[in-house]
C-alpha cells in the first residue's frame, strides 16, 4: 500500500487521519506486518487494509487507503 504521495506505507509510521487526529500504523494486513503486540492471527480476517492507533480515537482499521490518511513522519 502507498499514501497517495506515492511512498510505501510502513508500520510505525506516524501519520494525521480524517479531522487532523494523529496515529500511528501498527498494521498493514495485505503484507502481513504489525507491530510489536499485534498479532497477524487477531486480523487475519479482515482481509485487506490498515490499523492504525489513533490517540483519539483508539484502534481504527481502514479496509482502503483514505486521502486522508498523511504521513508525518517515519522512523528511519
């Protein structure tokens, strides 16, 4: 998956959703990668898409990429 910037879409990178709340990407689903204490057997069944932890909002799983998901920053 890429943000519509065209890079590659990592875990832990430190992303704005939706209203401006910040999260983070704990899990990219189609590559089968998530972040320490999340486990590819939890959210096999969704087939497809991003989990990314919000500070607002909590754990949001987003089956498509939304516009309006940006990157802000990446560890390196």
């Amino acid at each position: 998956m890429k943000y519509v910037t065209g890079e590659e879409i990592k875990v832990g990178d430190q992303v704005r959703v939706d209203a401006g709340d910040l999260g983070v990407v704990v899990g990219i689903i189609e590559t089968n990668s998530y972040s320490h204490g999340y486990s590819a057997d939890d959210w096999a069944y969704l087939k497809t898409g991003l989990l990314i932890l919000t500070k607002d909002s909590g754990l949001l799983h987003y089956p498509e990429l939304d516009e309006e998901i940006e990157l802000i920053a990446r560890d390196i």
